[in-house]
C-alpha cells in the first residue's frame, strides 16, 4: 500500500479549518503547521497536537519529511509560496486565486510540468454540494443539453485584512468561473467585461481599480456556449451570495436569491406552475472516507471562539473543505494530476484577469493565453 502523504498547513486563519481534516484522512500525515506569529502558532499547536511549527515558511520548505504543502495565506502571496514550494521540490495545494497576474500563473504551470509535482487550486465550489447536486444532474443526463450558464459572487468586503480594500472584482473570480467551466469539461476561450459604477475614492488608490460591479461573458473554447459572471467587492448592496444558474433543455439549476432558502429546480414541457420546484441539495459526505464525513457540515476553526468570517458568510462553502483535501492528498497517493491541475486552475483565474483588462479596454474582447488552453 502508499505511505501517507506528509503535508504542511501554511497560514492558519481560514487554513485552520483544514487541520483536523488531514488529521483525519487515512491517507494524510499532517506533520507540521506555519504561522507568523509565535504565540497563534503554539496555541495551534497546543489545540491539535501538531509535532512541529515554522514562523519562517522558507524554514518549513527545507524539511526533508514533508511532501506538499497546502497554502492558505493572504491573496498577494499565493504566487510566491506557490513558486517556492514546487522550486523546494513539494507538491502545491493553494487557496483562490492561484496568483494575481498572467505571468505568475504561467510560471506555476510551467514549473509544474518540468518537476513533475502536483499543483492543485482548491476553489471551494466545484466540492460544493450544490455542485456535485448539479455535475450529478449533468452526468444523469436530466439537464439535456446545457445552453447557458451564469455565477455570481457578491460580497461587502469591508473591515477584511488590508490587501482586500479596493482589489478588481475579477480578481477573484474563480468561485464564478471554476464551477461553469468544471460542469462543461471546458475551458474559456476569450472573455468581454465592462466595468459599472464607482467605489469610494479611498479605495480606488489601491489598485487603480474604479469600479463596483464587474460582469463578464465568456466564451468557451470548441463548444457553442457562453457563460456570464457577476462580481462586486464594494460599495454595492447586497447579502453574500456565491451562485451558479444552469439552464439545460430539459432541466435547469437556479441558486435561491437568499442564503439558506431552497434552490429552485426548473422542469420543461410541464403546466407552467408545475415547472418551478424548489428542492434541499442532498449532503454528499459518502463520497468521503468515513473519518472526515462529519467536516461537511460542520466547522472546525473556532475551537470553542468566533468562527472565521469566510466560513460563515460563505455558508461552509458547501461542505467543500472535506472534498477538497480529499481530492489532493488521493491523487498524490495515485501519481495522478489534481482536479483542477495546473493548467486549468491557470485557465480559471485568467479568465478574471483577463477580464478586468477588458473592463479597463471599455469591454474589448481579451483572449485567453494560450498555455492555459491545454
């Protein structure tokens, strides 16, 4: 049988939750934790009874025992630590977005292919249960023929850490364009974007990003469908909602307007009453080994104090953080690629970039750079 994976939690706000996961998988050695400051770092360690912690994450990269390393830190470091831990010769799970420039994707992908270790994205929604709910509808054939897709990702972050005031919606739009393009098998070709409305001058100055709504169509590659996405940070009114509606012939999948009320299932060819259904997207922890089913529906950072703010206004995200440990640490295990591997992961976080630089172009038509097409 494999040996276990040896695997290091780097940044331990939003990271935390995965603690107990790995601690949990039968597969997974979770052998040492990363934090900057001393005293947050012991108490971790003290709660989950973790044998080694690094303050320095270069520190943590040169530990010969540790074979990935899963990155859960602020946005602006996703590429760096990405970059050092594959150069440091670890495979690399790393929190959304993979980077926050073009250039930095296409050295993660790159460096990939020539180490032959593993990278993998962990967008929480294409775990989600209403996603598995949807790809299952997909794979049963009672959607019919997709026709068109749309996501939403709205969200007020003010008062979060200081490299979040005024960051391009687009940016971070992986939690829009992973699930359309995951359900398609597909990925973006070129993308159009316009910008709308103003946020407040003061977080303008940050990225020189004016706007408050970002919305995109996307086109996906040798396929005859489209895609729309929807995106605000700032100074827009709306409660948290991270969606996707699919419209299929015979079925189609739309995201309740509000957090926590039923989805609506829509059928075709019946009374016009009769169509809409609202339905609970089941749980799907028996996909899971048994030891980490419970993580889908229920937290695991707070240990007895506030529960990270991303996990509450992100609903748990779907029950994703079991699936998505699950998905890296089985596909080290098996010598496979990760899903999303590097190339798509690159494909899903330029389709955002590339669209804030159509919305900055007055809405030109961005291509998709060519190693991410596969």
């Amino acid at each position: 049988m494999p040996r276990k994976i040896n695997i290091a939690i780097i940044g331990l706000g939003f990271g935390a939750e995965f603690i107990p996961i790995y601690q949990a998988h039968p597969k997974a050695n979770l052998v040492a934790v990363c934090q900057r400051d001393p005293k947050k770092l012991k108490a971790i360690q003290k709660a989950f009874d973790i044998p080694r912690g690094y303050t320095d994450y270069d520190e943590l990269l040169k530990d010969p025992e540790i074979d990935a390393v899963h990155i859960n830190t602020p946005i602006p470091d996703h590429a760096a630590q990405t970059i050092a831990g594959l150069k440091a010769g670890k495979h690399v799970a790393c929190t959304v977005p993979m980077a926050t420039s073009i250039e930095d994707c296409q050295t993660i992908v790159r460096l990939s292919a020539k180490t032959g270790l593993k990278y993998m994205m962990m967008e929480t929604v294409v775990y989600a249960r209403e996603f598995l709910y949807i790809k299952e509808l997909h794979e049963q054939g009672k959607l019919g023929k997709i026709q068109f897709l749309q996501a939403s990702h709205q969200q007020d972050m003010d008062g979060w850490p200081s490299y979040w005031p005024g960051l391009p919606p687009m940016w971070y739009a992986t939690h829009c364009v992973g699930p359309m393009l995951a359900l398609t098998d597909a990925a973006a070709e070129y993308v159009s974007c316009f910008g709308s409305g103003t946020i407040r001058k003061e977080l303008i100055k940050h990225y020189g990003s004016p706007f408050a709504v970002e919305t995109a169509h996307l086109k996906l590659k040798d396929s005859d469908l489209s895609a729309r996405i929807i995106r605000s940070l700032f100074d827009t009114a709306r409660q948290y909602r991270e969606s996707i509606d699919v419209y299929g012939s015979k079925q189609s999948f739309e995201w309740t307007l509000i957090e926590h009320e039923p989805h609506v299932l829509h059928t075709a060819k019946l009374p016009e009453s009769k169509i809409p259904k609202k339905i609970k997207v089941p749980d799907y922890a028996k996909r899971l080994p048994k030891g980490i089913r419970p993580f889908t529906t229920k937290g695991v950072y707070d240990l007895g104090k506030k529960t990270h703010l991303s996990f509450t206004q992100g609903a748990g995200h779907g029950g994703s953080h079991p699936h998505l440990a699950h998905e890296f640490i089985t596909a080290l295990v098996e010598g496979r690629d990760p899903y999303p591997n590097a190339v798509k992961s690159a494909n899903w976080t330029c389709v955002g970039l590339c669209a804030h630089e159509s919305a900055l172009k007055g809405g030109k038509i961005v291509k998709l750079p060519a190693f991410t097409l596969g």
